[in-house]
C-alpha cells in the first residue's frame, strides 16, 4: 500500500472542472500525447525497432524509450509517447535492476565467488564496451547491490541493481578478470527500470496490438487505456509542487513559478530539488527547479519560487491568467 505524500500547504483552492482533466479521465487521443507504456521487450529487436513500432501502430509523431537494452536482452523498457517523452531521462533517475545469467569459463570456489561479488558493490569504473551507443571513455557508476540467486557449475544467476547506464555485460567480464578465470554475460533480463517494473502493469507488443485493435474495431477502449498508462502514473514517487489554475499557462509559456501561484508543495522539497509542477486535478504541468525548501515556500510573499526547466502540458489547456507588460 502507498503511503499519502506529506504536503506543505500556502493556500487552498479547487480547480475549475472546465479546462484540464483528472489523468485517468483524459479522452483516449490525449492518452497518446502525454502517456507512457510499460513495454515487456523481447529479445530480438533493438530497443529502436520497437519504439518504432509502436510510433506505427498508435500513430503518433514522436516516442522514446526509458534506456536502450541491446538485441538480445529482454525486459522493461517504457515508451513513452508524445510530449511525454520530455521528461524520460528524468522518470529514469531512480536507477535500474536485472536479473543476469554470468558464465564463468572455469569453476570457483563459492566463498571466492561471493567475495568477488561483493567487491564490485558501492561505485566502480567501467569503460563501455566497444559496440556501445555511448562516447568510449572511463567513467564511474554505482552498483547498489548484486544478489546471487543461484549457481551451479561455471553459471551464476544474479540480481544486480545499479545506475542508469552501467554495463552488465561489462561488469561480467571484469568479475572475470578479478577472479582470473575469465566471464562472460550469458543472458539477461531487465526487471526495473526508474519506478517501472516487471511486476506490475507490464505488456507485450502482441497485447498492445489487441487493445488498439478492440478499440478500433468496436471503440472499446478499456484494454487500451489499460496498456498506455498516464504519465502522472510514472512520477508518483517524486516531489511536486501544485499551483493555481492561473498559474498554469505562465508556466507552459516558459515562465518561472512566482509565490502568488502556489497552492502546496511537498514537505520534503529542498533549495535545488527537481520537483513536478502540478495541476489541482493532478496534472503533470512540467518540471522545474526549487529555489527554496517547502517550509520557505510556504512562507513567501513574493519572488520565484521554482525555476522552468521543462514544459510537458500544451499551452492554452488552461485559460491566461497573467499578462504581459
């Protein structure tokens, strides 16, 4: 069960039920501007041929994905759609987990094999591979925790939870080295990527086709509301900050979040945080940066509060509530 978010509140107001929508209420067409899918890719294609797909089978303009995985690699990959696909690097900090099948190329002792594993816990170097779709230089990442399911033989099954791009076939090949008999990755799965996971809400392509085929066929909608989630869905883990109705569109015109504008703002908000610039009906406005904390917030009578830094919903959603002077 999820715990209510803690909120620290300057102002009360409701939101007007004539412009915007509650996210769960969008009609069906706004689903494919600003949602996101949590896709179970297959192995065979690359990560670019299914968004590709998808970008045909919804008709949309533009799409991306939430970290490339290679070929043969399976797992959560989400795609989101339209204006959405701002803000993927974004929903993608929270790091990634997998499940690896490593092969080792002579047997070792369990005990070396565990220490060895632990070694390569906390921040490590790793120097992409050669084939990679990154710029080939030594950098550092940090591997939170690598937890070996099983092992028989030279094969070891392990979860590994890490960074946004760390290599787990680079992390095989040096477990290899360090233990000095040489690995390799044998298969691996994407089960986490940022707050999307194999466990809840994920589809296959073959299941995206039969929603968007019930829907044209009978404009039924349910299975298709079902796969394409809202992005809202995707955020609910990170700050916010809710504003005004009267806010809204300064904002989507690219202007900061001045104190006359807020409504609440999440007890947890710091000066430099990343926070989520929010509706009354739940709404994802855009991002920005916070220039104060929560309880500073709340107390301000005037000034900015929260910088611009990216614009998700379309201007004129909500009527101007400011003027240029």
């Amino acid at each position: 069960m999820e715990q209510s978010e803690e909120f620290v509140v300057k102002s009360d107001e409701r939101s007007s039920p004539n412009h915007g929508w509650m996210p769960s209420e969008r009609p069906i067409k706004e689903y494919f501007s600003t949602g996101v899918i949590n896709l179970d890719k297959p192995p065979g294609p690359s990560s670019h041929e299914v968004v590709a797909w998808v970008k045909r089978l919804l008709a949309v303009d533009r799409s991306g994905h939430g970290g490339t995985l290679d070929p043969k690699v399976s797992g959560v990959l989400p795609v989101t759609l339209g204006r959405a696909t701002r803000i993927i690097a974004f929903m993608m900090r929270s790091g990634k987990e997998y499940v690896c099948l490593m092969e080792l190329h002579q047997e070792v002792p369990r005990e070396r094999l565990m220490e060895v594993i632990n070694e390569f816990v906390g921040p490590i170097y790793q120097l992409p591979p050669v084939r990679s779709a990154v710029k080939r230089a030594l950098r550092i990442r940090t591997i939170y925790s690598i937890d070996m399911i099983e092992s028989s033989g030279k094969f070891v099954l392990m979860r590994v939870s890490c960074e946004a791009g760390t290599y787990i076939r680079k992390l095989c090949h040096d477990m290899g080295e360090v233990l000095g008999c040489g690995a390799h990755m044998r298969e691996l799965r994407r089960t986490r990527a940022g707050p999307f996971s194999e466990t809840k809400g994920i589809h296959t392509l073959h299941e995206l086709l039969d929603a968007i085929t019930l829907w044209k066929t009978s404009g039924d909608e349910s299975l298709l509301r079902s796969v394409i989630r809202p992005i809202e869905e995707a955020i609910r883990a990170f700050p916010k900050v809710v504003v005004r109705d009267s806010a809204i569109d300064a904002f989507c015109h690219g202007a900061n979040l001045a104190s006359p504008g807020l409504l609440k703002v999440s007890a947890s908000v710091k000066a430099g945080d990343s926070v989520c610039v929010m509706s009354g009906k739940g709404e994802l406005v855009g991002l920005g940066k916070a220039r104060m904390s929560a309880q500073e917030m709340a107390k301000a009578d005037h000034g900015i509060l929260v910088d611009n830094e990216r614009v998700v919903m379309e201007p004129g959603t909500y009527p101007k509530g400011w003027s240029a002077k």
